[in-house]
C-alpha cells in the first residue's frame, strides 16, 4: 500500500479512538478499514482520494474478523466493483479446528 501513514492522522485520531493516533497508523491497513467501516461520507470520499481504490479493494480482500458490519462490507464490494448483483462473499469467519 503506497500511503504515507502520516496522511492517516486525521482518521486516526476520529476513528481509532483506543489507541493513540501514532500507535494506530503503524497499522494503516486498520485505520483504512475503519474509516471504510464507521467512517462519514466526506472522510470516505477524501480517504478514498488520498489511499486510491486499489489499496481499499486490497483492504476489503485482506479483510480481519469483525473489521467490517455486514451492511459495510456488501456496500464496498459492489462500490468497488469485487461483487456482481447477489454474489457478495462471505465475511470473514474464525474457524477453530
């Protein structure tokens, strides 16, 4: 992913409230997805300006349990065009073996 972290701060100080803004953009990829997650239209818009639609397409791919709502994670694989009309893949599920 080819993001500065330090361009991350903003959303990391709105969306990664637990950890200090500093810890958090160690972890761009987290930051990215929470913003894709929670994150208010126009931090979308700006966010997806700054990161580029192949870094989110590589963050929903690349996705961790419980980092996206259901309702998050259909609506970014059809605006990121990973999903045709019914065919969304499945979220992400721990499995214990």
């Amino acid at each position: 992913m080819n993001v500065d972290p330090e361009a991350l701060l903003p959303y990391a100080r709105k969306y990664v409230w637990w950890k200090t803004p500093e810890d958090a953009i160690a972890y761009p990829q987290k930051v990215i997805a929470q913003v894709m997650n929670i994150g208010e239209y126009d931090d979308v818009l700006t966010l997806t300006d700054l990161v580029g639609e192949v870094a989110l397409r590589g963050v929903i791919e690349t996705a961790e349990i419980g980092q996206f709502s259901p309702k998050s994670w259909h609506f970014w694989h059809y605006r990121l065009n990973l999903a045709e009309l019914d065919c969304v893949p499945p979220m992400p599920v721990r499995r214990i073996e």
